[in-house]
C-alpha cells in the first residue's frame, strides 16, 4: 500500500514490507486479546457486581447522575465511589489470575530461600487479592475498603495491572475507559436483573484469564425527563 510504500520508501524490499504486514498483525490479535477482550470481561464482571447490590447500585447512579461531565478531569474527579467499586471488582475478579517474571539476578528472600539467576517465579494475583493476611474479610465485596485508597495496603499485594517497572502501561486508560463506560450507561439508563436471577453469576477461574460464565439477562430502561435533568 502507499503507506507502508512511504514508510520503507522506494528501496523498501518485499521482504520489509511482508515483516512490517506480519509484525502488524501480531500487534492487532495481541491488541484484541489483552485489551480489549480483557477489557470487555472486566467490565460485565463490573455491570454485575454493581446491579446485583442495590446499595452500592444507587450510590454508583446517584453519583454518575450528578458528575460533572464537561471534560475528562472533571468526570474523573466526580466519579470516587465509582473508581472505589472498579477496584474492588479487580481485587475479586483480576483480569488475570496469575502472572510470571524471570529473576534476572540471584535472590535470597527473608526465609533464606534462595532464587537462582534466570528461576521463572509465578505469582497469583487471586490468591493475593483473597489472603486473608493481607484484606480484611476478603471474600465480601466492600468497596468502602478503597476509601483512603492504597494507604495502609501492604506492597505488591495487589496486582490487577501487576506492579514496579513493568507495570501495564494501559493502566490509566483503562480506568478512564471504564469509567466512560459506566458514565454512557447508568447516566441515562437504570438497569436490573430480572427477578430471581439476582445471584445467578459465577466466574471461571481455570485459565489464566478470569471471565463471566455465562451471560447475566437484565431490564434495561431509559430514565425518565425527571431524571435526565440532573446534571
């Protein structure tokens, strides 16, 4: 194409343009697979948490309906209690469920353990977020938890975007991302499990990656004009 011609120029080899084609392509199915797969499953994960509780669903709405919402910095200095419930979902229902680093150098732990130079060290993030040695009552869905933030949080026990130099670098925009979306849906919408199928979710931890079972059938209503000029 023109572009990738302009890119390598008039010398560019067929050779260099089926690379650049091949690294592409590459770059979209891992672009599809980490972010927005994951992604999309964090947030049905989020949508039912939220409207399966109807006090945290109400302080979600009542805050979204009332956010400032005439730029970006403002919808997310409005949106506390709603940054406090996505990180309580990533604490239970971490994107991914475990992670792996190679120890590039020889390292004695505070037991004595010793990790030899070049040791792969798994690490699961779901069994950090549940220890109860690191949360109180880690199995209860409690977004009050996240009032003064990470504060107090003992280091590397939380890991939903992993942490240190490696940390995901989509971090942010996935929070702001996440955010949008529950501004989109619940500023102008209420929605609600149908009756009875209000515990009807579980998740299936077998993989690496956490995902929803099954899907969740909810009543999904415009607000009325009442509602709608809130600001």
């Amino acid at each position: 194409s023109s572009g990738i011609n302009a890119e390598y120029g008039a010398e560019g080899s067929q050779g260099n343009v089926e690379e650049q084609i091949e690294t592409n392509a590459i770059d979209d199915i891992m672009t599809i697979f980490l972010v927005i797969d994951n992604m999309a499953k964090t947030l049905a994960t989020l949508l039912v948490r939220i409207i399966r509780d109807g006090r945290i669903y109400k302080k979600v709405c009542d805050e979204i309906r009332k956010a400032d919402t005439t730029d970006l910095l403002s919808m997310d200095k409005s949106l506390i209690y709603t940054e406090m419930v996505i990180l309580e979902v990533l604490r239970l229902h971490p994107t991914l469920m475990r992670g792996i680093r190679l120890a590039n150098k020889e390292i004695t732990l505070t037991n004595g353990l010793v990790v030899p130079k070049k040791t792969m060290v798994f690490f699961g993030q779901l069994v950090l977020h549940k220890h109860p040695k690191y949360w109180s009552d880690p199995l209860e869905f409690r977004p009050e938890r996240w009032e003064n933030g990470s504060r107090g949080m003992t280091p590397f026990t939380y890991l939903p975007f992993v942490a240190g130099p490696r940390v995901c670098m989509g971090k942010h925009l996935a929070m702001m991302s996440m955010k949008m979306a529950m501004i989109h849906t619940f500023k102008h919408h209420d929605i609600r499990p149908q009756p009875g199928t209000e515990k009807e979710m579980d998740w299936d931890y077998r993989f690496t990656i956490v995902k929803p079972i099954k899907g969740h059938k909810v009543i999904f209503e415009r607000l009325n004009s009442e509602h709608e000029n809130v600001k």
